[in-house]
C-alpha cells in the first residue's frame, strides 16, 4: 500500500492554507492510500523509501522538511504541491527545489498558467500541472438572499494588506467612488478608505452574517496566485470582481478589471452598481454551478492522484547563466529569504522547541 507523505499546514481551519492540507489528506485517504501528515515549515529529514511519495508545499527556507526529504534518493515519486505566480519574490526559491522534483502541481489560476512561457521561469513548465483551488460549499454556506439595490451596493475585501494584494490600488478606486462602502476584512497595515472590520473566522454565524451586508467581493492583486477568498465569496453568494493578477482570467462569473488604472476600473465598478437585480441573481446562480462543476475538492483530489499515479517525471527546459543567478538573487533578497525576518522567526522557533524538548 502506497504511504503518501503531506507536507502541508496542518490545522482545522476552514482557511487557506490550512484547508487544503485537510481535503487533501482525506481524499487520499478515500482512495486507499495512508496519509502521513507533516508541518511545512518542520526540521526533519523523512527516510526515502521506493512505495513511499512525497508530496507537499516546499518552505522557502533551505533546511526544511520537503526540501531535505526531496534530496533523499530513492522515493517511488516526488511532488511539489504549492501555490504559483510569475512574482520572483515569491517563487524564486523554487528553481534550486524543483531538479529534485517529478512533477511540480501548480495553484494558480489560467491568467499566471498562460504567462509562464513569457516569464523568467518559463523552463519549469514541463514539470508544472495547473492545479485550480476548491472550496468546500458546506463550509461556506449561502448567505447573501438579495442584493442591494442599485448605487448602493458595496464592496468587501478580504486579506491581509501585504504588497502581493496591491492594497494602496484599492485605495485609489475607493476613492473615486465617494459615497460607496469599501468593507475590509483582514489584517495588516490599515487600508486608506476601506472601512476596517478586523479578522473575521467565517466558520461563525456572526462572521458569515456580516459578509452577506455585502454585494461584491474585490480583489485587485498584482500577483496572487489564485485566491480562495474568490471561490469563499461566491460560495457565500457575492459577486467576485478581481484583476486578472489576482489569478482569475476570463471566467464567466468572475468580474476583471484592470490592475492599475484606476479609472478604467471605477467604469467597471460603476457598471455593477447599476446592473438589473435578475443580472446579479443569474450570475450567482452560475457561480454555484460553477463551484459544484469545477472549483472542488474532489477534482482537486484527483488531479494530485492522477500525479500521484502518473511514472511521468519530465526534465526541466535548459536555462541561461544569466537567468539562474537573477533567479538565485530574487530568492536572497525576497521577504521570505532564508536569512529574512520570517524565516529567522521560524529557525528561533524550532531551537527554543529543540531546547523545551516539544521538538
């Protein structure tokens, strides 16, 4: 019997990350195989056994658990399973962890998978799969019954205000809205002209209750890779309106607008506002479908069992000098970099648990 090793936050959090770890694990284990759990950001070295696969989400940080176990020779597969955006910030570190991969499963929606040919690591693209998220419609019940009547409907965001999420944008289109509401749901440096409601767990009634005082939920990222909040919202029944940055391109339901021009933006926004309410109720009841038809679990599942199964594991494209070092500098200089702020956080972490004996 195959042992699959999860490399994933782990945690009972309807949320992303932690979510997918737990969906993932019970899939794999509906399927037959046996499902041993691990934290990401972990210290330890998994022995390499030839029926046994790793699978997970590599930590920035080099001495962590997938990045030491995928240096061990003789697992049957090694998967790389982890959220994907051309932002070298971001991803930059994968190109010294993908060599020891069979296949990378990409999170990411169809904009970031259309452009990866045009971007600074177009040579990992035979090793990728385009791996849509899910959401769990249970966890995220239908709450929004009507929709406000037109001019006065209003926007929510919901994330943290980290650069990825292009917060000072949304700002730019509050502010060319006067009189419109700008929810936001989060954490982080506050966001000039969105109207702060704090963290919110949407497993709560309350929270859920609060979500539905909204009509749209926005999104206006420069570079995210492909947002839960988007699937969360239309499962609640909001309307998602997004930058095709944020992941979601071309998607009937899903609303684009331009990243950065504002007034093209506020157009579109203006357009909703005016939209027939039978518009809006239509569109909702296409995201459902949308959301029962695709943007599921048991499709995610799959597509990881079909790697899983898969004795594919091609080569990555060759790449210039030039190119490798801009990718090795990215990764030194990103916020996530080993010796960055967090991931000293985490190395301080793991010794004082070494130290307590909890590690």
């Amino acid at each position: 019997m195959t042992i699959v090793h999860l490399i994933y936050p782990n945690g009972d959090s309807i949320a992303a990350p932690w979510t997918i770890g737990r969906h993932l694990s019970a899939y794999l284990a509906e399927q037959g195989y046996v499902v041993h759990r691990h934290q990401w950001d972990a210290s330890a070295v998994i022995p390499a056994r030839p029926e046994d696969v790793l699978l997970g989400h590599p930590h920035p940080a080099p001495q962590t658990i997938f990045r030491k176990s995928a240096r061990q020779k003789g697992w049957k597969k090694v998967i790389a399973l982890a959220p994907f955006n051309a932002d070298l910030r971001q991803v930059a570190f994968l190109d010294t962890v993908l060599p020891d991969c069979d296949r990378f499963l990409a999170i990411t929606g169809n904009y970031w998978y259309r452009v990866i040919d045009q971007s600074p690591v177009a040579h990992w693209r035979p090793k990728m799969v385009h791996l849509d998220l899910a959401v769990d419609r249970k966890e995220f019940p239908a709450t929004k019954s009507a929709f406000s009547p037109p001019g006065q409907r209003r926007f929510l965001y919901i994330g943290h205000s980290g650069w990825q999420k292009n917060p000072a944008y949304l700002t730019a289109l509050a502010e060319r809205i006067p009189g419109v509401d700008f929810g936001w749901m989060g954490s982080g440096r506050p966001i000039r002209g969105l109207t702060a409601l704090g963290s919110q767990d949407f497993s709560q009634t309350a929270a859920r209750r609060l979500v539905a005082e909204y009509d749209f939920l926005i999104t206006v990222g420069k570079a995210d890779a492909n947002p839960t909040t988007i699937l969360e919202a239309m499962a609640w029944g909001l309307l998602p309106v997004c930058t095709p940055q944020s992941g979601y391109e071309n998607i009937p339901g899903i609303v684009n607008v331009p990243v950065d021009q504002p007034d093209l933006a506020v157009e579109e926004l203006r357009r909703l506002q005016e939209m027939p309410d039978a518009a809006l109720r239509e569109q909702q009841t296409h995201n459902w479908r949308l959301l029962d038809t695709h943007f599921n679990w048991a499709r995610f599942g799959q597509q990881v069992v079909e790697a899983v199964e898969s004795s594919n594991s091609p080569a990555l494209l060759p790449v210039s000098l030039g190119r490798k070092w801009r990718l090795r500098w990215a990764a030194a200089v990103s916020p996530n970099a080993p010796f960055g702020p967090r991931n000293l956080a985490r190395l301080l972490y793991w010794r004082v648990r070494r130290i307590t004996g909890r590690g």
